[in-house]
C-alpha cells in the first residue's frame, strides 16, 4: 500500500503515521524528519535545508526529490509505504510519479488532512517532537505520561525552532501557495481521501482506516 498523507503543517500527518506504521507495517517517511535530521548531524545536506527550514520556507526541490528518490528504493519500503510531508510542490508530484513508473507502481491513496487555520496554530506552539523516533506530543492535547519523555521510545522531547508562531504563520502561507493546488491535482487523478481532522486523535486515525479499507 503505497499512501501519501497531505495537510498543513500541523495537521496531524506525522501523529497519524506513526498509528499507520503500527497498523499496516510499512514505513513512514517524513522528508521534514529526514531533513532535521540531516541538520542535527551537520551533514552538507543539512547546511544547505536549515536556513529554508529556519524561515518556514520550503527546501528545493532538487534536494528533496533525490531524497524520496533513494529512500523508496531501500528495502522496507517494497511492501509500500506512507509518504509523510512530500510531495508539497507541483514539480515534486510530477517526479513521484516518475520516480514510481520506475519502480512500477503508483499512489494508492492520498489522505487530505483537513483542519482550520486557528486549531494549526494552537497545535503547533504546543508541540514536542522526540528526538529518537520524532512522535509528536502536545503540552495540552496530547501530553506524554512523563514530563519531556517519549512514550514511544523513552527519547528526550524539544520544541522545533520552526514551532515559533511568526515560522508558524509562514509555513501556513507556504502550504496555502505552494502545496494546496496538490489537492486537485490528486482529486483529478482520482486517489484523493479527504478526512476531518478535527476531533480527537483516535477518532481521525479510525477514520484513515475506513478510508484505506475501504469500509467508510
Ligand atoms: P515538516 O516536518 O513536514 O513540517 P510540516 O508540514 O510543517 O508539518 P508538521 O510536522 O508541522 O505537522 P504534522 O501534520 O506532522 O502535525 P503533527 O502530527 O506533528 O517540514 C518541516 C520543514 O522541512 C518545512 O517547513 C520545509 O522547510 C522542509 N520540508 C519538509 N518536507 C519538504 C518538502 N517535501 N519540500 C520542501 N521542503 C520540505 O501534529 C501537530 C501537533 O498537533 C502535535 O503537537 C500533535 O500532538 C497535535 N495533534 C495531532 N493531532 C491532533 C488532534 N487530533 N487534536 C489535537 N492535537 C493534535
Ligand atoms: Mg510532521
Ligand atoms: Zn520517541
């Protein structure tokens, strides 16, 4: 099952995957996650993302496209996977499409994730990400059972620099501008999901699964 999870940032895609890896056992793969990464370890890739990153702007595509290139190559992901945060422009739709003719398969479901503006905001000032398996918690919607820790995996928690709401307010332009024409681009092709992403976490991730089963 090859899947992608579109929304704004902070809809919920990267709290949504880690159910999604759980339940179908197929990776989740983040670019943001890889690129963070990336910076962390100071490789030339993360010198080059950390300053887009840093203004809530997007990295070029270039980058990101001959990440995704190489990461759906890897072995865990020939039983599918979960596309978390890519693409985000028009040029990085048209390459997946490319990159997966060449892998001979295709997108099987988009899942649009959608919420209000005001509820992204509050979301992402809130939010702490683990630094060993990237979970988002959130201080007041979704906290950990222990202060700073990882339920998942025990890691250490810290706030994204790019969680200050200026960054905030930038990112939600940059999704509005450059990733939202993505919608009917995929309802076009005809694999758009669209769910409420409204609500508490668990009723959303029930709904994913209606839709990816087919039993909505
Ligand atoms: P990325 O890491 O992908 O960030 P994003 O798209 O801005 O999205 P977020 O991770 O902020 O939100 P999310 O939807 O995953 O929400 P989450 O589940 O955490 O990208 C970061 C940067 O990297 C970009 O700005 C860009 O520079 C670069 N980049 C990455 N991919 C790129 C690409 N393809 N091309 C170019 N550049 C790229 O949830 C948010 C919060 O809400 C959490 O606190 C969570 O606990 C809480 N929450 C979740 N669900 C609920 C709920 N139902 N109710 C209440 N709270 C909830
Ligand atoms: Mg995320
Ligand atoms: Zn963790």
């Amino acid at each position: 099952m090859d899947v992608i999870l579109l929304g704004p940032p902070g809809a919920g895609k990267g709290t949504q995957a880690k159910f999604m890896v759980d339940r179908w056992n197929i990776p989740q793969v983040s670019t943001g996650d890889i690129l963070r990464a990336a910076v962390r370890e100071g490789t030339g890739l993360g010198v080059e993302a950390r300053g887009f990153m840093d203004r809530g702007e997007l990295v070029p595509d270039r980058v990101v496209i001959g990440i995704i290139a190489e990461r759906l190559k890897e072995d865990d992901a020939t039983g599918g996977f979960i596309l978390d945060g890519f693409p985000r422009t028009l040029p990085q739709a048209e390459a997946l499409e490319s990159i997966l003719t060449d892998l001979d398969r295709n997108i099987d479901h988009v899942v649009s994730i959608e919420v209000d503006e005001e509820e992204l905001v509050d979301r992402l000032t809130g939010r702490r990400m683990c630094k060993g398996c990237g979970e988002s918690f959130h201080v007041l919607f979704n906290p950990p059972q222990n202060e700073g820790v990882c339920d998942r995996c025990g890691g250490g928690l810290y706030q994204r620099d790019d969680d200050k709401e200026g960054t905030i307010r930038q990112r939600l332009n940059v999704y509005r501008d450059q990733t939202s024409p993505l919608i009917a681009f995929y309802r076009e092709k005809g694999s758009l999901r669209e769910i409420d992403g409204s609500g508490n976490i668990q009723d959303i991730s029930a709904r994913i699964e209606q839709v990816l089963t087919g039993t909505e």
